[in-house]
C-alpha cells in the first residue's frame, strides 16, 4: 500500500483539505497521526472513504424530429446512467436551462419560440450523486 502525505496542521482543530478531482475512482484509507513536543505518535484507526470520479453518461433521445412548427409544445427526453447513481438531468436550449427533472425517464416540456426558421440547439446535462457531470451531444431542431 502506498502511505501517502496529503495535509499538516499544527493548530485545533486540526483539520486539511484534500484535493481528490485528480485521483482513480476507487476506495482509499486514511488515517491521522499526532505527535506531541517529543516526537511520540498516536495513530488514529484507518477510515475507508470512497473516491468517485467517473462522470455520468447522457443522450438526448426525444424528440426525433429536426424541425417543428412555431408555439407547438415538444416533449424533450434524455437517457443518463452513471456508475453510482444520477441525481438530475438539466434540459438546455441555445444554452438557456429549461427544466431539471430528477427520476428516469427524464423529460422537459419545451415551447417552440414564435420565430420562423430559427434553430435550436438541444442539449441534455447529467450530474450524479458524486457531484460529476457530463452534457450530451446537442440535437438541432428548426422551427417552421
């Protein structure tokens, strides 16, 4: 096992942050030692904490169609899995959040602006319980 040094304090309550963006999802030990003014040590009981920095995966899946009329009402649908768990997925148009819905199958109901031949760019966000996020590849739909 590798015994690694990832933070000192020398004032109470002791305390360090540990940066673990950069780490391999996976479990990871960590312990405290303490030394008084002559160097003896107390170690503290090894605690097992879980290090969870896999993103989730997301797909727009609905709707099919690349153009829609002007003012008419379409249901926007995601897949998003993760290897934990996912807590919501955001539903964006041309980078505007529309809705957030956090139970599979996630939708969003979207309507079609007034404009005629504007596009709109669709894209669905996923974050899991870890705090890690993934957006889709966009879907394009045109209004008529």
């Amino acid at each position: 096992s590798n015994n690694i040094l990832v933070g000192t304090d020398t004032v109470s309550p002791y305390s360090f942050a540990w940066d673990t963006t950069k780490l391999a999802s996976g479990l990871y030990g960590l312990q405290s030692k303490a030394y008084d003014a002559v160097n003896n040590v107390g170690v503290s009981p090894i605690v097992t904490v879980t290090v969870d920095n896999t993103p989730p995966t997301v797909a727009v899946t609905g709707p099919s169609v690349t153009s829609s009329a002007r003012r008419s009402t379409l249901t926007i649908t995601a897949a998003a899995a993760d290897n934990t768990a996912v807590a919501k997925v955001e539903f964006y148009v041309n980078g505007a959040l529309q809705c957030t819905d956090t139970t599979s199958p996630y939708s969003c109901t979207w309507k079609v602006p007034a404009a005629f031949k504007k596009t709109y760019q669709i894209v669905a966000k996923a974050y899991d319980t870890a705090g890690n996020t993934a957006a889709s590849p966009p879907i394009t739909i045109t209004s008529t």
